[in-house]
C-alpha cells in the first residue's frame, strides 16, 4: 500500500501512461492531493478572484490528461472498459461548466453520473 508522497507523486510521474493500471491507494491520495491543492486554489480566489480565476484555469488545463489517465488505469484495474472514462468522467467534467443552464434533468444525470464514477474507483482491484 502506497503512502500520500508515493500516491500523488505517481500521479504526476505517469501523466500518459494510459496503459497501466492504477490501485485503489494510488487513486484517492492523488485524489486527496487535488483536493488539497484546490482548496488552496479556492482560498487564493478569496483574496483575488482574478488570480484565483487564472491559477484555477492553468491548475485544470495541466491536470487533465493526467486525470483521464488516471481513471484508464483505474478503470482497467478493477475490470471495468477504459472507454467507460467518458461516460463517467469527461461527460460530467464538461457538463459541470454548464450545469446552470441545463434542464433540471440533466442536472440530476450529470450527479448519477459523478457518482458511478467515485463508486467504481472504490471497487478492489480484479486479477489480470
């Protein structure tokens, strides 16, 4: 089992390594890295949310291709098509930017969906 320094850093060190599988533990710290590094991002946006804005944006625009890949090795891991990725995460990560102008149920499918994701990264690993 891999600790957070190990966890996170993985997360950067196989930023296109889209063939590999990623373990549970692997996931949630560089989860809960970007969760962290976020709040820091929300708290810069409190002090100058222009700056924040912009942090924001160069944070989303690095984080992207290792997020999806992350997510095939996660998919990959637990026995699930890597093509499930864009169901469950690229659809809701791109519907969450427009979420406020959608039909309520759309709104409610772009939740479903989050929520499929953060189960299935929950499910242990599957023998090759």
């Amino acid at each position: 089992m891999l600790n957070f320094i190990e966890g996170f850093s993985m997360y950067w060190m196989r930023y296109f390594d889209f063939k590999g599988r990623s373990t549970r533990s692997e996931f949630w710290w560089s989860f809960l890295g970007l969760t962290l590094i976020t709040g820091v991002i929300s708290g810069i946006e409190k002090i100058d949310i222009k700056v924040g804005i912009v942090v924001y944006l160069i944070f989303s625009v690095l984080t992207v291709i290792p997020n999806i890949s992350q997510y095939v090795r996660r998919f990959r891991d637990i026995g699930i098509s890597p093509y499930w990725v864009i169901i469950t995460f690229i659809v809701p990560s791109i519907l969450v930017y427009t979420v406020k102008h959608l039909p309520w149920y759309i709104q409610v499918i772009d939740v479903l969906l989050i929520l499929s994701d953060i189960v299935l990264s929950i499910l242990p690993s599957k023998e090759e």
